[in-house]
C-alpha cells in the first residue's frame, strides 16, 4: 500500500478492441469513489495492434514501468489472431511470468433480488496460472497407425502449495469483508474446495490435492492455540462432479481451488450463471503485485460501438483496490454495480439492456454517490 498523501499509480493497459473502451471506464469510477486514495494512472502499450505496429506485444519499457514505478496495474483485453502469427506471443502470457503473477481470481457474484435465491451465487475461483497444460509442451510424430500427440501436464509441489495458500487467505479476507459488509456467508462459514480429478491422475492431481491439504493441516498442527486458517473449512470435489453441482446448486460453493485447466473452464463456466462474461472480473495476483483483467476478451463483434458493458472492468479495478488492501471503497463499487444491476434501467445488449456502455457508466458513477 502506498504512504500516507502519495497517489497510488496504476499501470494502465487497455490493449485491443473493447479494453480501450471499458478500461477508461474503470479509471472513472475509481477517481470518482468516495474514500478511495488518489491515483496516478499511466497508460501502457500492449497487446495485438501494438505487436503489428511494432513488432511488440508487450515493449520492455511497459514491464521496467510496472515493475519499478507502479503500485498495481489494469489489463484491458487482447486479441487473440484465430491462426499462428511468427513472432506474436499473449501479452498477458509474459506479463504474469514477468511480475509473478501465480494466482488468478475470479469472483463469479449473481446479485441478490435479481435471481431466486436458491441459485444465489458468490464463488470465488482461485486459478493456478503457471504451470498445469500450459506449460505448452507438445509434440506430435508418425505411429505406425497414424499421428500420435502428447501433451505434458506439470504439477509441482511448490506451484500448488503457494496456490493452496492463497486460497485459504482468499477464504480469510471475504470473511473479513463479509463482516464489514454486514452480509452472511452463504454457507455460514468460510470454505475452500479443492478441485481435481485424482481418481484417474492419481500421480498430478494427486501431488496437487495433497500440497494444498497439507497447507491447511499444517497450519493444524503447528498452531499452538487456534490457527490462521481456524475459522475456514476444506473439502474437495472431483471437477465433472463439480461442474454438475455448479449449475445446480451453485450456492454450496465458497473458494474453490483448482489447477489451471479445470480452474479455466469451471470459471468461464461460473460466468454463464451470472448471465453474460461482460460483468465477470478477475485479478491476478502475486505475493506483492496485483493486475486486474475483466475475464472477457477484445470481443471484436461489438468492438468501437459503444455497446461493451463496462462493469467487468470497473468490478476488476474494485478488486483490485480490494487486495491492495483498500477494502471500504472497493465495498462501495460493488455496492454501486449491484444497485445498478438491479435496477435494470441502464444495462448493456448483453444483460438483455438498451443502454450504451456510456450510460450504464454513468448511472453506476450516480450510484457512487448516493
Ligand atoms: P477474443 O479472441 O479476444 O477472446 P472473442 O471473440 O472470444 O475474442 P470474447 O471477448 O471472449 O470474444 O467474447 C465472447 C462473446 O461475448 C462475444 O460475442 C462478445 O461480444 C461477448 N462479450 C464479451 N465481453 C463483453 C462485454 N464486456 N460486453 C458485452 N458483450 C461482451
Ligand atoms: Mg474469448
């Protein structure tokens, strides 16, 4: 966190297509949110049509400026070329190798008077985001009954336990926050489920399962009097049967932690029970430097018409001041997309709205103030 009276600066990257648009939004509500610290945002190049102006997607100089000036940072979104362009490797890919950015989560919120309760969901999926398939080791080679493709899939113990250790302080911090916000937990108490699929990746799913328990059981035992994870519980679910359980009882479900595959498709998944990807958010965090990224992409179909709904982005710039530790005015961002939400008078196409991205804007930036 920043001194006492010195803005915080924000890194700023709206890259391609709808980021340019949504971005700046976020930076308006969070100059304009009562109680927030002042901030200094610099805009960044990155992403796909700065790599064809220049031949970079992601300049050198914009990872010094992250690293030795900024307090955290906003990514926007990135095109991605459908073929293989020479040269061109994800922005975002290298941003979080370049400040470690291990942890990505995503909050999936529905809003309360909006939906029946009993499909009312508050998960937070916490993505390991270094390793697992994407470490994008493949090859491919002649059988004598055809191709043959593999792929290496790498769990190690290191990458799971830091994961699992986020997510128990995922679970701490909303409970925290819970009680400031003077809302209860959906399930009384704070839980962190594991997600894997052990039964048949015994060995990888199997390291990954044992790592993240053994964070909470060793936290157990080697508390003396209570431990830091003592008001928190632990269970874990298969991912198919997680899946299921998601679309039908979505409500049983507080942290969820998985590998980054499962925990990729689970949260795209998450997302299309709050009814469109354009009011997911996420963060991406390291130990020190956090990145907020709505979870959507460029979506070039509606790029540069004023159409994009812009809460993905402003919920990710709340998330972000949330785990920069600026829990009062993130509340207050929420709260404000929520009344706005709920109204239902200026919401985009994609949440079945007339409104422009502008305008579902403002009436969150009125909402601020009330
Ligand atoms: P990319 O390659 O950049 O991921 P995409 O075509 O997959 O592009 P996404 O951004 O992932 O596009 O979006 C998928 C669909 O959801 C598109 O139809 C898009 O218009 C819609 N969508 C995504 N984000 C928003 C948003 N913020 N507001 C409205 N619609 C959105
Ligand atoms: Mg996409």
């Amino acid at each position: 966190a920043a001194q006492a009276g010195r803005a915080l600066k924000l890194g700023m990257m709206p890259a391609d297509g709808i980021g340019k648009e949504v971005l700046p939004c976020a930076a308006r509500v969070l100059q304009s949110t009562p109680g927030a610290p002042k901030f200094d945002f610099v805009t960044l190049p990155a992403g796909f049509e700065h790599f064809q102006k220049t031949g970079s997607a992601l300049p050198d100089e914009t990872v010094r400026v992250l690293r030795e000036e900024c307090d955290g940072a906003m990514f926007g979104s990135v095109s991605s070329p459908s073929h293989k362009v020479e040269g061109y490797s994800s922005p975002i890919v290298k941003l979080r190798k370049e400040l470690d950015l291990y942890a990505n989560i995503r909050p999936v919120v529905g809003v309360r008077g909006t939906r029946d309760d009993e499909k009312w969901v508050d998960t937070v999926i916490v993505r390991e985001n270094t390793e697992c398939l994407y470490i994008k080791s493949e090859t491919i080679e002649e059988g004598p009954q055809g191709q043959v493709a593999r792929a290496i899939r790498q769990i190690t113990e290191r990458a799971s336990k830091r994961i699992g250790k986020k997510a128990f302080d995922v679970a701490l911090a909303r409970e925290a926050l819970r009680s400031k916000a003077g809302t209860s937990a959906t399930a009384g108490r704070g839980k962190v489920t594991v997600c894997h699929k052990s039964n048949v990746l015994s060995v990888t799913d199997g390291l990954f399962r044992t790592a993240v328990r053994g964070v909470y059981e060793s936290d157990k035992k080697s508390a003396g009097g209570p431990g830091r994870y003592e008001g928190i519980d632990m269970d874990e679910q298969l991912v198919d049967s997680m899946v299921y359980r998601l679309f039908r009882e979505p409500h049983v479900f507080d942290v969820v932690v998985a590998p980054n595959l499962y925990g990729d498709i689970i949260s795209d998944g998450a997302a299309a029970l709050v009814g469109s990807l354009g009011v997911v958010a996420s963060v991406n965090a390291g130990d020190t430097f956090f990145m907020g990224e709505p979870v959507h992409g460029s979506a070039p179909d509606i790029a540069g018409q004023n159409k994009a709904n812009p809460i993905a982005s402003i919920r990710s710039a709340a998330l972000l001041l949330e785990y920069m530790g600026y829990s009062d005015p993130a509340l207050k961002i929420y709260k404000a997309v929520d009344d706005v939400i709920r109204e239902g008078k200026y919401l985009t196409p994609d949440l079945q709205g007339t409104a422009t991205t502008s305008e579902c804007e403002e009436a969150i930036l009125r909402a601020l103030q009330k």
